[in-house]
C-alpha cells in the first residue's frame, strides 16, 4: 500500500511541475509537445528520494 501511495503521488505532482516548468521554459506551444519529458524526470526523481527517505 504504501508504495501504490508513493507512486500515486509521484505521479500527480511529477505532472503538474513538469508541465508548469516546461511551459515556463519553452513556451505555451511548445512545452506541451515536451512536457511529458520533464514529467518522467520528476517521476523518477521523486520515487527514487522516497525510497532513500524514511516515509
């Protein structure tokens, strides 16, 4: 369970801060063809800091 939470929130917020940043960075047009670049890199930064963090 509490990896299925983990990933649940990984997955929200990976999504909206790489969508937010990659709009900020390139562009409204842009950043929407790329974003889910910058939403895969969070997902897994945040999965990979929860395991090495205590939750």
């Amino acid at each position: 369970m509490n990896n299925l939470m983990i990933g649940a929130v990984a997955g929200g917020l990976s999504g909206a801060v790489g969508h937010f940043l990659a709009g900020k960075f390139h562009g409204n047009e842009k950043g929407q063809k790329i974003y889910p670049v910058y939403s895969a890199t969070f997902f897994g930064l945040m999965v990979l800091g929860a395991k090495f963090i205590a939750v």
